[in-house]
C-alpha cells in the first residue's frame, strides 16, 4: 500500500492548492504554511455574534459560527471549490474534523443532538457523487460523536446555482426549495445543528431550517465552514 502511495504521488503530487508546493503525507488541499494563514473568523460560540445575526428575523436560530471568513480567489474559495468539483471527499471530512477541533472547547456542540448537512437535491447528488456538505458533517461526527441526521428534510428541486445571482435572486431561488419528511417529527424536542459549506446571503440555510420549523419544540443552530460575509 504504501509503495503505491508512493508511486501514485510521483506521478500525480499532491499539491497545494494556494503556493503549489508539494504536499507532505499529512498534508491535504494546502500545504502548512497556507493553511495557517487563512482568514480565521475567531467566532467561536459567541452569542449574538455578527453571522448569528444574520438570521435574525428569519428564524430562532440558537447560535451560528463559521471557521473562515470567505473571499472570491482566496485561499478558502479554493479550497471550496476542490471540495465541491473535484471530487475531493478526504479533504472535505478533514475540514470537517478540524471546524470541530477548532470548536469543541469553546462548548458550540454542547448539547446538540444531530448534525443535519444541508442535502442536495437527487440528480445533483447522482451528477456528483457526493455531498460536500454530509462529508464535512461526517468529520464533525467523527471528532464529537453527534450523530448525523439524513432523512428529515429533503430538496424539492434542482434549483439553478446561487453564484452569480443577487442577494434578492438568492431569496426568490430558494423560495420552499426544502421540505420536511415523516421522519422530521422524530426531531421534536432537539437541537439540530445545520451544516453547509459556505454561508452567504443565508438564503439556502433559512430555508432548510423553515423545512423543520413545523417539528415541536425544535432548536436550530449553524455551523459552515466558511461566511462570505
């Protein structure tokens, strides 16, 4: 296993996303260097926080917090867009493992029952593979132990991409994109934990959450990996 590994970074190495230095065997997406230079939000679990806010008025959110802040040719958008497009499944868990190190001690988990990644809609997930936003929950779930919830809320449609659209283009695009399934009244009584990858106007993140609003006594909060604030 390990002669392949080596044969298969000779001639495909790994590189950093960022500089393109090569990557050492502990070293996924960016090198150490990089890695340590992204924009940290340092949000933590603070209350009332300025991402916390931006759900106010839409639904109770409990708390909100992001690892990065997002920046369009950054660092972090590249690292996104890896994840997202090149299949890079590994990396999302690790990124996933490390929003959790980072904020296990600031007591954000505590007391959150589920963790429900923001799902994909049915021929999206076909087309990719994947869910980017399951696989970093995933991580999470392997450093806290929180299980993961995948069966409460599902994506009506293939809603066309959120990129290059306006913050009113955003709201109008999501409009009941998510809804509730039978399974979502075993959630009465709960604190959910909704995972994406890249928080922005908040529009797709509201709408998952109005997708459980009608489960009893339920309690949302939020957690991404990076805020395009």
């Amino acid at each position: 296993m390990n002669l392949w590994t080596d044969i298969r970074d000779f001639l495909f190495p790994r590189l950093c996303l960022s500089c393109g230095k090569k990557l050492l065997q502990s070293e996924d997406g960016l090198c150490i260097s990089c890695f340590s230079s992204l924009p940290y939000t340092h949000l933590g679990n603070t209350s009332g926080n300025e991402m916390e806010k931006c759900f106010w008025g839409r639904f109770p959110v409990v708390r909100a917090s992001s690892l990065f802040y997002y920046a369009k040719g950054g660092d972090v958008a590249q690292i996104l867009y890896a994840m997202k497009y090149h299949a890079r499944k590994k990396l999302c868990c690790r990124m996933g493992e490390y929003m959790a190190g980072e904020l296990c001690d600031s007591g954000f988990f505590e007391g959150i029952d589920y963790l429900l990644p923001v799902p994909l809609f049915s021929s999206r997930l076909r087309q990719r593979g994947y869910n980017q936003s399951e696989l970093l929950a995933r991580g999470i779930s392997c450093v806290t132990g929180i299980p993961l919830c995948t069966d409460a809320v599902v994506r009506s449609r293939n809603n066309a991409t959120q990129t290059h659209k306006s913050g009113y283009a955003r709201w109008q695009n999501v409009d009941r994109l998510f809804l509730p399934t039978p399974h979502a009244a075993n959630l009465h009584d709960k604190h959910i934990l909704l995972v994406d990858d890249v928080l922005t106007t908040g529009a797709t993140l509201v709408a998952c959450a109005d997708a459980l609003l009608g489960v009893e006594n339920i309690k949302i909060s939020v957690l991404t990996l990076a805020w395009a604030r």
